[in-house]
C-alpha cells in the first residue's frame, strides 16, 4: 500500500482570523461502523461540544458518519488548526481506542461559499448513504443551541 501523502494544514498568512474551516476525518479502516454507535456516538459528541466551551474551536455543526466525522469550525486567532485537531484526535484515540488516518481534510471556506450549502451537505451525508431518511433522525449530529 502506498503511504498517503501528508497535507499540510499551515495557515496561509493572508488568511483572516476569522476563517471558516469544513472538516472531514477520517477512522482506519474504512466501510466499518467505529462511530455510530452508542455510548460512543454521543461520547465524541460531547468532546466536540466540550472542545467549544473550552474556545479551543467554534463548532457549528458536527456530524458523525459510521467511519468519518464531518465539522465546520472556526478557530481563536491563537490556535493552531492541525494542532487542535491533532490534540482532539489522540484524545479519542487514547480514552476510546479510535484508530485514525492519518492527517485530515480541511477545506477554508472563501468569501464566495455559502457555509450554510456546506451544513446541508454535511447534514445529508447520512440520507445520501441511506442511513435514514431524513437528516432530522441521524441521531449522530450536534449543533449547538446558540446557532
């Protein structure tokens, strides 16, 4: 198998502090159910909004799939995005056993994005894959009350 090739998430300069991040992460392997699964559906679901109060990142919107984790987040000015990200990982890693790919996908959202066309994506991930049918039924969604 040949290695996957390392992204680099450094931010460029020119990026505001403000910026909108779309997020997929990924378990390893693929095609098995390690998250949709109950306590530890709603146990990462919890870190997710425990990382929030914590300002480590702003979520608006988490979603687990049965082998991924899609997040639209933005970060404080003082956070590094890869490091965030990294330290939520091995967390989980280390308390639940989660074997991870390795890295991540981040795609900053430009001023031409709808983030609300990114949410809807996100929120029938689970409808797409028929899972259920309707995103209103995915139990594995978290957005928080002030959004």
């Amino acid at each position: 198998m040949t290695p996957r090739k390392r992204l680099n998430h450094e931010t460029p300069h020119w990026v505001t502090a403000v910026a909108d991040y779309f997020v997929t992460i990924c378990a390893e392997p693929r095609k098995q159910n390690h998250f949709c699964r109950d306590p530890l559906g709603q146990e990462i679901l919890s870190t997710i909004h425990f990382y929030n109060e914590k300002h480590l990142w702003f979520c608006s919107l988490a979603l687990l799939m049965p082998d991924h984790v899609h997040l639209l987040l933005s970060f404080p000015p003082d956070k590094i995005v890869a490091q965030v990200v990294g330290l939520w990982k091995r967390g989980l890693a280390k308390s639940h056993g989660i074997l991870w790919q390795r890295n991540f996908f981040e795609h900053r959202l430009r001023n031409d994005e709808n983030i609300q066309n990114k949410a809807d994506y996100i929120l029938h991930n689970p409808v797409r894959a028929g899972l259920v049918d309707g995103w209103q039924k995915w139990p594995y969604v978290w957005i928080p009350e002030a959004y």
